[in-house]
C-alpha cells in the first residue's frame, strides 16, 4: 500500500449510487475518476460517504477538464483463485489546481 500524489486533468468521470449496504453500512455515491498528465492515466474511486477522502472538496463536485491535485493510496491485492494482481487506487485528498 502507498500513498502518492499525483495532479493531472480529469478526462473522465461516471458516479454511481451504491445501495448495497454491506460494504459501508449506508447507501452511498462511488464516483470513478479517470486523471491523465504527461505520464499516462489512471482511474482513482472516490467512495463518497464510506470513503477515505478527507478534503471538503468531493469528486462529484469537479468536471471534466479540471486541473487537479490528488493524493491516492494505491493497493495491490492477490486474487488468490487466479492469482492475478488487483489494484485499486482511492482517492485520500481532491483538490482543484490553483494557478
């Protein structure tokens, strides 16, 4: 597990209302941001209400083509039946790109 702090343009966004009250004990907005600079992209999930992103700015509330500052914790778990690699890339800190 790593934290890493990235800024880049957001290219894509899809949110989603998560009802399944397992995971978090509410139902809750799942939004997935895809973040582009010079390097490459990455998708991070901002997991709204159940989440770990401690800013007052929350995904839903940018659009596409913001500039952004993120800090993310990146995962890489195991699938231990395929024994393929799975990461997940969560968004800890949103904010807009101030020039």
């Amino acid at each position: 597990m790593r934290d890493v702090r990235l800024t880049g343009t957001i290219t894509a966004m899809q949110t989603e209302i998560v009802t399944n009250r397992m995971i978090c004990g509410a139902a809750h907005e799942r939004t997935v941001l895809t973040v582009e600079d010079d390097s490459g992209q990455i998708e991070v999930i901002d997991q709204g209400a159940c989440g770990k992103n401690l800013s007052a700015l929350k995904a839903p509330m940018v659009k596409v083509g913001e500039q952004v500052d993120l800090l993310v914790q990146i995962m890489v778990t195991k699938n231990p039946e395929s024994r393929e690699a799975v990461v997940e890339t969560t968004v800890r800190f949103l904010d807009r790109v101030r020039y």
